[in-house]
C-alpha cells in the first residue's frame, strides 16, 4: 500500500522507541476504497457544508477503532505530529496532531 500523505517512518521510530508495536491501516482497505483524497474531491464543490475536515476526523476515529479490533488490541496509542510534519491540505504546521 503506499500511503500519499502520510509520513510512517517517524511513526515507527517513536513505536520502536516506546517498544510498542505499529499497525498501519489505510481508510481505503476499512472504507471500501474511499480515500480521504476521493472524500475531498466528492463533496468539493457540492454545496455541502462540511469541510473535509468533519469527514476526516469521524473516518479517523473510526479506523482506530477498527484497526485496533483488527489487531486484538486492548488499548490504542496515538502520537501527535512532530513539529516538522505538515498539514497535507494547508501546508503548515497543524497543531491538532495526527
């Protein structure tokens, strides 16, 4: 799977660190092949008054949960983003994390 967007060696190097391991799900294998680039793009324009914004934080949610049940986990850690990462839609620092 190759991920556009998202950076995974940071993320593996704080699991390793913390000597936890790291599942990487992609919303296209857990949302029937919606990305969030095609959610983007199918309510561009439409009038709607979501901003992708809405939609990514419910479908991020939802993929911790189910990749959590996925893997039989009991708990689920998440890393904030590194001062470094970007904001993939504004291009600047996003202080709302991963």
């Amino acid at each position: 799977m190759v991920f556009d967007s998202l950076h995974i060696s940071p993320r593996r190097m704080t699991a390793g660190r913390w000597e936890l391991p790291l599942t990487v799900v992609a919303y296209a294998d857990l949302f029937g092949g919606w990305t969030m680039d095609a959610v983007a793009r199918s309510t561009a324009g439409s009038g709607r008054s979501r901003s992708c914004c809405t939609f990514c934080g419910v479908l991020r949610r939802r993929a911790l949960e189910e990749g959590a049940r996925l893997v039989g986990a009991t708990h689920v850690v998440t890393v904030r983003k590194h001062p470094v990462d970007f904001d993939s839609r504004h291009k600047e620092p996003s202080p709302w994390g991963p």
